[in-house]
C-alpha cells in the first residue's frame, strides 16, 4: 500500500468521526498553540532587547552612578548609595579633555512626568528629560520632521524641544508640530523636531516624550539630582577599540575620582555584552521553566491522542481482520494507524499555530512586538506530527499485532 493510499485511509477515519478527531485535537491544538505564543513572546523580547542595543550601537556604553552588580540585594545598594557620588559635568569634561580613544561621550539627564499643555490642551505623565546635541548622532537617532538640538541652542540654555509622536498626536492634531509652542510648568519651549514613532514596549508608550537641551533642562527644573541624574554614553571608533575605550573611561574616571589600585570602582560602566549578559543571568532559568509549561500540554495531547487511538483500535478489531484476510500485511496495519495519528497530530500543530499567530498579533498591538521564525513554524508542525507518531505507536502495533480469525469473530 502506497504513502497516498494511506493518507487518504487516514483523513477517511478522521473525518468518520468529526466530534471525536476534534476532541482529540483539541489537546495537540492547545499545546501547541500555548508553546507558539510562549515562545514569540520571549523571542520579540530578546528582539527587543538586541534593538535597543543596536539603536544605541554595538560601539557605545554607558557611564553612570551605579553598575548592575550594587543591585545584588538592600545592603549592596545602600552601600553603593554612600560609595557612588552623582556625576557632574565636571567628570564629564575630564573624560573629554583626556580621551585619547574614546570617539564621542554626551550627557544625558534621567527624566521627571510632566504636564504639557498647547493652549486649552494638555496632555499628562509625558517623559521629560535632557540631553546634549551629541547624543543625536551616538544613539542614531531617527528624525520624522525637523532636527535634533544645537550646540548654541544647549549652550546658551534656549527653550527649544524635540518631542515624539505621541505628543504630536495629542496637542498637534492637525500636524505642523515643528516651530509650534508647547507649555510645561508654565514655561514656553518651541518644537524643533519630532522623532520617528517607535511604539509601545510591554503596554508602556515609548513616543511619549520632550527632550530639552540638557543645560535647558537643568536650570528650568531644579538642577540634576534624583530622579534627574546625569549620565553619559560614549562610543569606540570601531569594534575593535571597543574594549580599549571602555578601558579608557573606566581608567579615566578612577584617575576622576582618586580610587588607589584595588579599591572598588565608585561609578558604573555599561556595554551591550553586560546588558545582554544581565538578561540572559535574569531570564535564562526563567524561560526554560517558562517553556516547560507549555510543553506539559503537548505531553497531554500525545496522552489523549494514544487513549483515542487505542480506542480507534478496539472499535475496528473487525475492519482490521477483513483487511488483513484480503492480503494487508502487518507494515500496512502499523502504517495506517501511524499516519492517522501523525495526520491528527498535524492538523492539530497548525491549527494551533494559527491561533499562535492571531494571538501574536493582538500581543504586538497592545503590549510587545511578537514573533514567531519560520524555522520555528516547521518545527512546531513537525514536533507535533512526530508526538502523534509516538503517542499512536503502541495502539498502531497492537492493532498490527491482531491475529485475522479473532478480529474477524470480534463484535
């Protein structure tokens, strides 16, 4: 008996009985269906996190109060408290007179929730922070309309804004935001620029900002403590004096702040490979459990597929005995009742996958972008056929093991 044969005997069962075939499903559609969303979810996450890094650039990091490693537990924070004093630009343009590696290096100012109004419109809890016209170039940062600030304009304090498109959609309906005022506390900022929509990460809006000229900022709202910290991102000429930059500012800011050799560093040093590696130390155990989860429920429809095919199995005792009288042999008994619960399985496995799909896209329109590869899609339809496999073995060699005269004599 031929492959095409056996398919056609496979669905003709299937289809003999719907209700029964989509119970049985139902197990494999689930499972799959749980594994597929599971998995897009952490896998536009990761995309999330190496889209972050690569807006910032593989060639820059971050120097700032703390490191990852002063977050380790309450007693490794308050000490870092005492330890770690704010920067100022004062360390900042230390770095920059003594660089001899280090290609660029701007602050930035860590942003309060405000108020902006445009008239009788105003819009809350939008993001505003600072930053040095440089910055736009060391994070590539993507202009919609307009431009970035200006070394005059940060220099000489001037009340200029760029803004995202949230704000544009808000209090700039009718669009033409660029040259436009913009209220926050009472103060007037002119909109120079609006940057490129870049969405909602985990439900939280990232568009909704005002970015000021960090000195702009700094003497319209009180200076930079708290919440309004200072920090800088530098970059390396290239990948390879990647390292011997980051070398650099970390020597550079130990020589800042008098550290004797041996003594811990008061400051931190940030670069892509530390906040992947962060989130590889945070997740990694995390999303193997995660995964399991989901995997469970595949293990109960390969359960549910067997029980269903060892009842299939008992039901046709008597078809099994005419097919075998006419000449069937034993290897097309185990292969019909193989590709029944292999085509059960598979049907199973793309249903879900659909259903992975739909979900996906309502995950990416209202919390994170999903994804789910194409590699992935085969896979999943492939594990799922080959779970049927497994799970329908035992019923397909029982029911290949018959003996003709008792299946014929069965009820």
């Amino acid at each position: 008996m031929d492959f095409s044969e056996t398919l056609k005997l496979a669905f003709s069962a299937i289809w003999a009985h719907k209700l029964r075939s989509f119970l049985t499903l139902l197990g494999m559609i689930i499972g799959v269906m749980a594994f597929m969303v599971v998995f897009s979810v952490l896998t536009g996450f990761n995309s999330y996190i190496d889209e972050k890094i690569a807006g910032i650039g593989s060639n820059s990091f971050t120097i700032q109060r703390f490191n990852f490693s002063d977050f380790k537990d309450t007693d490794t924070i308050a000490e870092a408290q005492r330890r770690n004093k704010e920067l100022t630009f004062e360390d900042l343009e230390f770095i920059r007179s003594r660089a001899q590696i280090i290609k660029k290096v701007g602050a930035k100012a860590g942003g309060n929730r405000r108020e902006v109004k445009v008239g009788s419109t105003v819009m809350e809890d939008v993001v505003v922070d600072g930053a040095e016209p440089v910055i736009g170039e060391i994070e590539n940062i993507d202009i919609q309309e307009g431009r970035y600030f200006t070394e005059s304009e940060n220099n000489n304090s001037m009340r200029v804004a760029f803004i995202g498109t949230d704000v544009v959609a808000k209090l700039f309906p009718q669009g033409g935001a660029v040259g436009q005022e913009i209220t926050i506390r009472g103060i007037p900022y002119r909109v120079i620029g609006v940057r490129v929509a870049k969405g909602t990460v985990f439900g939280m809006p990232q568009d909704s900002f005002v970015q000021l000229p960090i000195k702009t900022f700094g003497s319209n709202f009180g200076g930079f403590r708290g919440n309004r910290y200072l920090y800088f991102i530098a970059t390396a000429p290239s990948d390879k004096q990647f390292k011997d930059a980051v070398d650099e500012a970390r020597m550079l800011m130990r020589l800042r702040r008098k550290l004797e050799t041996g003594e811990k560093d008061t400051f931190g040093i940030v670069t892509p490979d530390a906040i992947s590696g962060l989130r590889d130390s945070i997740f990694g155990t995390t999303f193997i459990v995660i995964m399991v989860v989901p995997s469970i429920a595949l293990m109960v429809g390969a359960i549910v597929i067997m029980n269903i095919m060892l009842v299939a199995v008992t039901e046709r005792t008597k078809e099994i005995g005419i097919r075998k009288s006419l000449g069937a042999r034993q290897g097309d008994i185990l292969k019909q009742f193989l590709a029944e619960a292999a085509t059960l399985s598979a049907i199973g496995g793309v249903i879900g996958l659909i259903l992975a799909e739909l979900i996906g896209l309502v995950i990416s329109a209202m919390f994170l972008k999903t994804r789910i590869p194409w590699y992935a899609a085969v896979i999943s339809i492939g594990v799922s056929a080959t779970v049927g496999i497994v799970a329908g073995l035992f019923p397909a060699w029982k029911a290949a093991r018959l003996d003709p005269i008792e299946a014929l004599r069965a009820d």
